[in-house]
C-alpha cells in the first residue's frame, strides 16, 4: 500500500468515525400501507450516532421491511443538513419505496404433507386489504396425497414485539391413504393465533372437521370406520428450532410438542399429545451427527367415542424407521402409542463443489433406526422395529431428497419391509 493511500484510508475511516444526528426520517411511495405499519422498523436509526452505525441500521431496516412482503422496492438515501451548535453533522433520512401489486396470481410446486409428497397449486392472494397487510388467499391444489383440494384464508398480522398473526380459514380436500387403500373427504373450518414464544414459535388452533371415510377394498377393521364423522378441536404446538439448516443440519436442535384436545362436540372425544427431538453436533473427519426422538400417545376421554384411523400413529417409511414402506410398520390399523429413534452420521462426498456443483448439495450418511406402535405399554416395549443402512442426502431447493440402501434387521411377519433401495422425500425426517 502507497503512502497515498494509506492516507486516502485514513481519511475514510476518520469520516465513518465522525459523530452524526438523525434529525429525521421520511418515507415516500406510500399509497395503501399505513404509516403506523412502517414506524416501528424506522426508529431504532434515529439512534445512530455515527455513519458506521447507521450504516449497519440501514441494512437491518431494508432486511425487516423486506420480511412484510409489502414492497417491490426499497431506496434508501442520506441528505447532510450541516453542522449543529454543537459540532455534530446533521443528517436526514429519505426511503423511497414501491408498494407490491395488491392482486397476485401464481403456481407452485410443495410439499407440505409429509413424505414422498408433492402437491402442484394454483392461488390467488389479495394483499394489503385494509393497509396493515392483511391478505386473503384462494387456493386450489392436486398432488399424490390430496387427490384434490381448495381453501380460503384470511391472515391478519399484529406488530408487536412477538410477532404475532391471526389466521381464519376454510378448506375443503379428498385425500387418498395409498397404504391402506381408503378416502377420506374433509371439510374444515379454523381459527389459527401465531406468535414468537420463549424463543420458538408458538401455534394455538381451534377447529372443526367434518370428515368422511371411503373407500373400496380395505380390511374389516377399516371398513367398520366408514362413515361421516365430526372433530372440534383445540390444538397447541411449540416448535423452538436452532438448527444451522432446517433440511441438512451440522449443529443446533429441534424440538416440538403437539397437544391435542378434542370432544367438545362430535364423535371423537381424545387427548393427543406428539413429541419430537433431534440434535446435531459436528464430529471429527468431517462427520456430524443427528440424534433423532420421537413418541407419541392418545387418550381416549370416554367410552363411547373412540378414536378413528385418520388420528392414529403410523410408523415406518423413508422418514422414520426406514427400510420400511410408508406406515409399513402395524399396517394397515396403527396405534394410539408410538415411539421411534434414529441416529445418523453424514458427512459431504468426497467432491469439490465446482464439480458439476455436486459438493454444495449431496452428502453421504449412515444411519440406525428403531421404533414401535401399538395401543398399550406392553406393545412399545414388545418386538421393537430396527433397521440399519447408508445413502445420499440431497438438498434440492426447500427439499430434501434421500436415496438410500436399507436393512431391516428386526420386523414381524405382518410388517411390510423394504429391503434394498428406497427412495424419499420431504421436510421432516428421523
């Protein structure tokens, strides 16, 4: 470096340096989104008492408006006004924003109801309705789970400091159970209340389903659940996530804890309660591992309303136990109890990633897993499942794509094992 400029640096990091007053903030662009909405991600600049800083505030400002999903376009600029009485640099704020379309229609691809899952949409979101970002969203979809299904559901966001929102809904869907060959068609009504908790997400649900099971050749026990039914629920969950990443994690952990209390009117009349947990940790070689829990229980309340099958747990399947077919595990009835672990230890192939990209994505893992389901204690503890084998992790945009070779070491007669290649994917494995 030339003393030239070592100079020309010095001056640089002498202004950044310089004390500064935000005298004000002004935002122009505004048509439909009310100030209030604005305000509160603006103020924490106004406290800025260097560049340095208020550089640093300018960048987490643009990063939370851009979260609200409100603007196309956002412009920052800084105007200096002089120097006060006392010495200071005055400065003032201007953001320039470009409200988004208020009427939006698309497609997409998802998969949001579990494994080996996808689902193709088509949806119609009105957004800003009343200026403080409500919106009201028509769905259509088909996939491989929901033969076809449509919904509507107005979301209400409140900015406070946990970040709440207010989700009303309908929707209406025919599923297929591919495993045990029936239908169900849902009409369902809810009311959703969302907020920041203790560090997690935080979810209370109130819901009423009217649901019908159909089907053509099923077993007798099956059979006998044909019919219509009626759920109103009441339903909590806290999922507290601190993974490095939500599909392929190398550090950090998950937990969750779904609570379910329905009866209030209709034919079902349970309490259900499902825990989840998983840890991740690096290791040494380049390794990391996962340790994965899982356990479930339902406790029917009376007597003369039970739990029918679309509440039951299942096991077994490229995201729990593998080296099992999908709920291969107590097929085709399920359990009201249920428990399942895993352990896995991944590591990235042995590729650069300038190699066709193939070291950013793909990784190699190993893994052991057990589990069991049944609808008393002596059934958890009896015969548990248990399968071992090694595969290729791939992280496919907001997916994760496993293929893998799997060994079912223990499995009763009636389970149905896949022993060899099995192929999954989804968002949630074990």
């Amino acid at each position: 470096m030339t003393h030239h400029e070592a100079e020309d640096k010095k001056v640089v990091l002498k202004i950044f340096k310089h004390k500064i007053r935000v005298k004000s903030v002004k935002i122009d662009g505004l048509r439909r989104v009310k100030e209030d909405v604005i305000v509160p991600h603006l103020k924490p600049m106004l406290k800025a008492n260097n560049l340095t800083a208020l550089l640093g505030l300018i960048n987490t400002t643009n990063e939370n408006l851009d979260t609200l999903d409100a603007f196309d376009k956002i412009d920052f600029s800084i105007d200096h006004l002089g120097r006060n009485s006392d010495n200071v640099n005055e400065v003032s704020l201007r953001i320039s924003v470009c409200e988004a379309r208020r009427h939006k229609l698309g497609m997409n691809v998802s998969s949001d109801k579990g494994l080996n899952d996808g689902n193709f949409n088509m949806f119609y979101t009105a957004r800003n309705l009343f200026g403080r970002l409500e919106s009201l969203r028509v769905n259509y979809v088909r996939g491989t789970k929901i033969s076809d299904g449509c919904s509507v559901i107005f979301d209400k966001p409140y900015f406070s400091k946990n970040k709440s929102s207010f989700k009303m809904g309908v929707s209406k869907e025919n599923m297929l159970n591919r495993t045990a060959n029936y239908m169900t068609s849902d009409v369902k009504s809810s009311a959703v209340y969302q907020m920041d908790l203790l560090g997690g997400k935080s979810e209370l649900t109130a819901e009423a389903l009217w649901q019908q099971i159909h089907g053509g050749n099923v077993a007798m026990k099956i059979r006998e659940e044909f019919g219509h039914h009626l759920k109103c629920a009441l339903r909590h969950k806290y999922v507290r996530d601190t993974r490095d990443d939500t599909l392929v994690a190398t550090t950090g952990s998950r937990h969750s804890i779904e609570t379910e209390l329905a009866g209030f009117m209709g034919d079902v009349n349970h309490l259900k309660i499902d825990l989840e947990s998983q840890f991740n940790a690096k290791l040494l070689l380049g390794y990391s591992g996962a340790l994965s829990l899982r356990a479930g229980l339902i406790h029917e309340l009376s007597e003369n309303r039970r739990t029918w099958i679309t509440d039951k747990f299942f096991c077994g399947g490229p995201g729990s136990v593998r080296g099992f077919y999908e709920d291969g595990v107590g097929r085709p009835l399920g359990g009201t109890m249920h428990w399942g672990a895993g352990l896995s230890l991944s590591r990235n192939l042995p590729f650069s990633p300038h190699i066709w990209g193939l070291g950013k994505f793909m990784k190699i893992h190993h893994f052991v897993n057990a589990g069991n389901l049944g609808n008393n204690k002596n059934d958890l503890m009896v015969d548990p499942r248990l399968s071992v084998g090694t595969g290729i992790i791939m992280k496919i945009v907001n997916v994760r794509m496993e293929i893998n070779y799997a060994v079912p070491l223990r499995y009763k007669p009636s389970d149905v094992v896949n022993h060899g290649l099995q192929f999954g994917i989804g968002i949630n494995f074990m």
